[in-house]
C-alpha cells in the first residue's frame, strides 16, 4: 500500500469501517503523534474535482473523474467519506474526501446523508475545504448555496462547537482578479448565516465566533494545468505547521489524541447517525474516558504479568527483601509512566482521573504484599529484640536499661525498614504495625521481667529454706528456754539478709516503689512461713520427740554414757527429770512463738501433768487438769496454736503408758543385778554350817586324803562351771538355763575327759612338772574365766533394753 493509505472511513450507507479504520490508523501510524496531527476535510457539488484538488495538493490518492467522459458528464465518483495521509506534510495531517453533494444518484430529497456528512466533517476536522465554481458567485441559484446552508444548519446541532477554519476553494477562475471575487463571496456567506435560523442563544452570534473563513482561487485544471499546479503548490505550503499558532488550523479545543482519533470518529458518527444533537466537549469526554481506560487497563494487565513485580512478590512469600519499597515504586513509576506516555493528550480531568483510579488499582493489588513486608519486618525485629535483650541480660547489665536500649534500638532498625519498605505513590500508615511491634515488645519484657522476679522470689525462697528449715528443725530437736529467742534470731538475720539481696536484684529492675515493697514483705512472710511449717511438722512428730528425749535422758548419764543399772541408782528422780524435760519440749512446741510473746504454756502443763502425778488428791492439781480441757491457750491466738491443750493432755498419756515399759525393765536390772552380785548364804546358814559341820570338818583333818579328793572335785565343778557358763545361762530365767545346761553338759564333760587323756600321754619324765604347771596354769585359768564370766554374766543383768519407738 502507498503511503497515502485510502481507505473508506463511512460507506455509501452510512456503516463505519472500523477495522478498515484501525488498519489506516496502524499504517500511517497515527498513534504515535499525539496531539501533533490535522485534520482535513473537503466538501461540494458532486463532479466539482474535489479528488483531483485533494490529490494534487496532498499527494493521494482519491478515485478522479474520468476527464474522457467530459466535464459536463457528471457521475458520482466519491462514495461516502474516505480517508488518507498526505504525503511529505508535517505535522501529520489527515484528510477526508466526502461524497459530493446535490448528486443526482440520491435524488433531491435525499439530503439525510449530506447532512450527516457536513456535521462529521465540521465535528471532527481543523480545516474545511469548500470546493465550488468561480462562475457561482453572486449567483442568487448558485450551486454552492445549500451547501452552505447545510454547513451553517448542522453548525447548529453543535452545543459547543469550536472554531473551524472554512477555506473557500474557488475552482477554474476567470480573469475577475481575487479582490473582486472575495467580498462578494463573503457577502453571499454573510446573506447565507443570516438566513439560517439559530438557537436564541445565538441569534445575534457572528460567523466570526464559529469560523476563520479564508478565500483561494485556482486556475482551471484542463485548461491551465502548469498554472493550476503551481497555485496548488503554493497553498500546500500554508498546510505545513498548520496546528502550530498562527497556523491554518484554527481552534484546537476539541481535539483529540491520535490514538483516540478511530474511537471518537466512530462514536461521533453513531451519535451523528442517530440524528441526535452532538456535544463535542461531552464527546472529548467520552472519548477520553473510554480511552484512559483502556490504557489503565492495559497497563494494570500489564503490570500484573511483569516479571519484575512476580519475582519481587514470591521473594516477599518466602522472607524479608532488602529495598523492597525502592524495587516496586520503579516498578509503580514505570507503569504510571508508560499510562502517562499514552493518555497525555486526553483531556486533564478525565486523564489524572483514570490515572488516580489505575494507581489506586495497583496499590490496592500490592498493598498485601507490602503488609506482608511489614510482617517480615516486624517478626524480624521482634526476634532480634529477643535475642539481643536476652545477650545483655546474660552480659550482667540492668534489666530496665538492657530493656530500653534494647527496645530504642530495634524500633530504630523498624523505622528505618519502614522508610525503606514504604512505596514513593502510597501514603500508607505504618504507625499500627509499629504499634502491634511495641505491643509485642512490651508484652516479651513484661513475660521476661515476669519470669526473672519469679526467679529471682524463687532463689531466694531457696536460700531461705536451707538456711532455716535444717537449723529451725535442730533447734526444735533440743528444745529448751532459749529455742524460740534462737529461733527469732535465725529468722531476723536470714530473713534481713535475703531482703537486702532482694532488694539490691531488683534495684536493675524499674518498678514502683508499692511494688518493691510489696515484694519484700512477701519473702519476709515466706521466710516466717518456713519457720512455721517447719514448727507445725515437728508439733506433729512431738510425741516421737518425747520419747526420744527421754530416752536420751532416762539411758546415759550426764557424760552421755549408757547407764548400768547396779542398784545405786535413783530411778525416780531419773524418771522424773527424764519427763520434765519432755514435757519442756512439749510446752516449747505446744505453740509459735515468733513474736517474743509471754506465756505460761509450761507452767500449766507441769502443774497439770507433772506435779499432778503426787498431788492427785488436792483440789488445786483437779482445776490444773480441768484447765487442760479447751482447746486454746490463755494469751495465745489460735493461729499461733500447734497443739491445743487437750491434745497436749493425750499426747502426755500416751507417752507415759509408752515410756512406763522403760522404767519397768531399768527396775527389773537394778534387783537382777542385786541378785547376780550377792553369792554368799546367809549369816545365819553360815552359822548353821559352822555349828553342824563341824564332825565332818574334823573327820578331814584326820584324813586329808578326803581334802585331796575334795581338792579335785572343787577343780572339776569349777571347770564345769566356766566352761558351762552356769551364771550367764541362769540370767534369762531358771527354766532357759535349765534346759540349755541339758544340752550343753555330756558334751563338756566329754572335752574335759579327752583333755585330761591327752595330758596323760605326755612324757614320764615331765610328769611332776606338767602336773605341777598344769595345776598352776588351770588355777590361773579358772580364776581369770571366773572372773571373766563374773563380769560378762553380771553386764548383761546391768544393761537395760530401752525402747524407743513411737
């Protein structure tokens, strides 16, 4: 195709070539030149060489008339409007060929169309060509006139028409020179507007306010062709910069990009069609609209689908991205960039509207990810405060300071990722997620300073338990007058010395004073719990505490060595001291005494359970006892109470019937022992021996063979004896000993005789030696076992079994 490009814009009956536009709009490319661009049309009789004109003065290509057929035979060559660039024009320039009027073909009464045609070309063109014979003017019938009154008629329907330039083409001029020609012609015009009805708003409107009306003649065609082209050249030259100021084109209000030029052509040829009133500035309007449009659209499809934008997006998905506002506003910019580039010359309003609308669009489709982003940065910072407030807790430095440098630093850091993330277009409000982050960090600090008091309230609680449950539970083990002044004491230096360690700990920790103190008070309660527990579980366990102690007390002597019971002893007293210090411990954990408080718990108690014992019968000892059964003490608070007075009355009982089997057993050693160590007769079986033994004492001496056999049977039972143990077997009782001397004689008898053999097969001549020594050996023997056994049959009868079970 040449670079004129004809193509048929409306055809014959009236049908819009809109892909026939589109194409020629693609081929001269059209929508490159923006606002930078004219549009031409021509107009007249039919046959009048308006295509000739247009392809001499623009280089198109428009069907002509056949010049052989002659010039009177007139034909209709042009159907319906045509388009095509001129060639070798700058700007580009557009011109439209319109179908002749006053045509035979559609008859006189067909004027629809003629109408429809002038009003497009007054809608759309800068500059109106008007083609019409020299010999027509000042001619009353000429062919030009309802021409113009079409033209002025439909300039009408216009609601706010701009000024087009009217260029009155006179074709084949005579020897009548321009100067005489023009004002006829400008008076006939004038006649012609006047006579057109107007609206009443326009009724006394110059022609001058709708149009620039300029005057042209040329020469004729077939009959001065050299001096045609050459007038024809000369007015090509004023079509060059004609949309510049000062140029032909006259009123550019109208106008519209070249990238809109097919859609508004159509769209006033609709409006046009459907005989309605067009309002061009409406019009621009609407054309800007449809079209700025379509361009957002096409740039927010285009924005959805760029590379850049999706990469930048799945790098969001999977963690924060470094210059993340900076990536997406260039990204924005360009997209808006290349909007702007497009709808510049569309109408202002219409056009930052489109684009607030585009750019409202696209934020709306990255705001996600751009809170995604501030997500990223805000677990981020979160958990670099963790760890960082977390590492100077561990470096020693104060919690308050570790907590606000710490926090000062990281909402620092999120500022700055903020400012980073934050896109060039959007004004958005990051305050609430810095918010949500404060939130979180104030939350983990008061978690953290949560869990440190606790930990701190918990080594201290343990400080205090080992050093006063141990040394409290002692002190109740061997209670006497100075255990609850001990007692007091331990607790106020303990207890002060956790406090001031508590105290000092918490001084890195910003806390009101209330609460500080509120602390303090509370580790001094648990400290004087602890000695109250600790009082309440050895009150539980006072009866195996009596026992113990008297025990203690009623076995070893002052040096703390077991007692023998050799029948010197005074086991009452013993008895009674043993009880009286048990009943003193049961007096000194009968109550808590913390808060150096005077009582007479030990003084009810001895006067009802000791003294009690040998006075039963007074009438003061009965109201002692009586004063035993309540259960609350004189002058002490029932909190204070760790065994009542009726409690303390049975517990007494029971430890008297469950120490009462002791004493019984130490009496029993004590006539066990008397028994064991008294060998001898009586004075008197003395005597009686004396006196009627004396025959037989007297038959010895006059013998002392019997002496010597008496000698031998005294060695013999002395031998059985120790070697029987007779002393030790007899100290269980008689009926024992009988039958485990039973068992235990035959086969000592049997050593005896197998020793004696064995010394009789000595050596004869040692005979009287070994007799002699043997003798002497088995006298030292026999007096150390019988000793000996003296001594280990008379321990056991002195050793007392105690019992000390509960």
């Amino acid at each position: 195709m040449d670079a004129a490009c004809s193509t048929q814009l409306i055809d014959g009956d009236g049908v819009f070539n809109v892909s026939g536009v589109d194409h020629f709009i693609k081929e001269v490319k059209l929508e490159e030149c923006g606002l930078s661009y004219a549009v031409v049309s021509i107009m007249g009789p039919q046959s009048s060489g308006k295509s000739t004109l247009l392809n001499h003065l623009f280089g198109t290509n428009f069907r002509e008339m056949d010049a052989f057929r002659g010039r009177h035979v007139l034909i209709l060559t042009t159907k319906g409007i045509w388009i095509a660039r001129c060639a070798g024009i700058e700007p580009c320039t557009v011109v439209m060929d319109l179908e002749g009027t006053d045509g035979r073909e559609r008859g006189e009464d067909d004027t629809a169309f003629e109408k429809q045609s002038a009003l497009f070309a007054l809608a759309v063109s800068d500059i109106v060509l008007i083609n019409m014979w020299c010999h027509d003017i000042g001619r009353e019938q000429a062919a030009n006139k309802p021409l113009l009154k079409t033209v002025f008629q439909v300039m009408m329907r216009l609601f706010s028409p701009r000024k087009t330039t009217l260029m009155f083409v006179i074709r084949d001029k005579t020897r009548t020179p321009l100067e005489n020609l023009e004002p006829v012609l400008r008076e006939d015009i004038q006649k012609i507007w006047d006579s057109v009805p107007k609206p009443q708003a326009h009724k006394e409107t110059p022609l001058s306010d709708f149009f620039n009306v300029e005057v042209v003649a040329l020469s004729s065609y077939e009959e001065k062709e050299e001096q045609f082209k050459e007038q024809v050249y000369n007015l090509r030259q004023r079509f060059f910069q004609s949309v510049a100021p000062g140029g032909l084109a006259g009123d550019r209000r109208g106008v519209v990009p070249a990238n809109a030029f097919a859609f508004s052509a159509e769209q006033m040829w609709q409006v046009i069609k459907d005989n309605k009133d067009l309002d061009l500035p409406a019009h621009k309007v609407m054309v800007a609209t449809v079209r700025c449009e379509e361009i957002a659209n096409e740039k927010f499809s285009g924005f959805i689908a760029n590379e850049n934008w999706r990469e930048l997006e799945e790098a969001v998905q999977s963690g924060p991205v470094s210059g993340f506002g900076k990536k997406l506003s260039s990204i924005l910019q360009s997209c808006l960039s290349e909007y702007d580039t497009e709808a510049t010359y569309f109408e202002e309003g219409v056009r930052s509207s489109k684009r607030q609308q585009l750019q409202e669009k696209l934020l709306q489709l990255v705001q996600p990810t751009f809170q995604d982003v501030l997500g990223h940065l805000r677990s981020g910072t979160l958990e670099n405060f963790k760890n960082a407030f977390e590492k100077s807790l561990e470096a020693g430095e104060g919690f308050s300071s570790s907590a606000d440098s710490c926090a000062q630093s990281c909402m620092s850091k999120f500022d700055k990722g903020c400012e980073e993330a934050v896109i060039a277009q959007a004004n958005w409000d990051t305050s609430k997620t810095r918010e949500k982050l404060h939130r979180d960090i104030e939350a983990h600090i008061s978690s953290v300073r949560t869990a440190k008091l606790s930990e701190l309230t918990t080594l201290y609680e343990s400080k205090l338990n080992v050093a006063l449950s141990g040394p409290v539970e002692a002190l109740l083990d061997g209670a006497n007058d100075e255990t609850w002044p001990a007692i007091r004491k331990l607790l106020r230096r303990e207890g002060e010395l956790a406090v001031y360690g508590l105290s000092n700990a918490l001084s890195g920790f910003d806390m009101d004073e209330e609460t500080r103190n509120k602390m303090l008070n509370d580790l001094e309660n648990y400290a004087r719990g602890i000695v109250e527990t600790k009082a309440k579980e050895e009150a539980g366990r006072a009866l195996m505490r009596m026992k113990d102690r008297f025990a203690t007390i009623f076995s070893h002597d002052s040096d703390s060595m077991p007692r023998v019971w050799t029948g010197k002893e005074d086991i009452r007293a013993i008895t009674k001291m043993a009880r009286s210090a048990s009943l003193k411990l049961l007096s000194v954990m009968a109550v808590i005494r913390l808060d150096d408080e005077l009582d007479n718990i030990e003084k009810t108690l001895t006067l009802a359970l000791v003294n009690a014992t040998s006075n039963n019968a007074t009438s003061k000892s009965i109201s002692t006892i009586d004063s035993l059964a309540s259960s609350t003490w004189e002058q002490v608070a029932p909190e204070k109470t760790l065994i009542t007075p009726v409690q303390c009355k049975s517990l007494w009982r029971q430890f008297k019937n469950e120490t009462e089997y002791t004493v019984t057993q130490a009496i029993s050693a004590q006539e066990a022992n008397r028994r064991n160590n008294n060998w001898l007769p009586p004075p008197w079986a003395i005597l009686a021996l004396v006196v009627l033994g004396f025959n037989e004492f007297m038959t010895l001496l006059r013998n002392p063979l019997w002496l010597g056999v008496l000698f031998v049977g005294y060695l013999v039972c002395k031998a059985l004896w120790v070697q029987l143990n007779i002393s030790g077997e007899f100290r269980n009782g008689a009926l024992p000993g009988l039958l485990s001397l039973s068992t235990k004689f035959l086969p000592t008898v049997m050593n005896l005789l197998r020793k004696l053999a064995e010394e009789g097969q000595a050596p004869s001549t040692n005979t009287n030696q070994t007799s002699t020594n043997s003798t002497a050996h088995s006298e030292v023997t026999t007096n150390g076992e019988s000793s000996s056994s003296s001594s280990s049959g008379s321990s056991p009868a002195r050793s007392v079994p105690i019992d000390t079970s509960a």
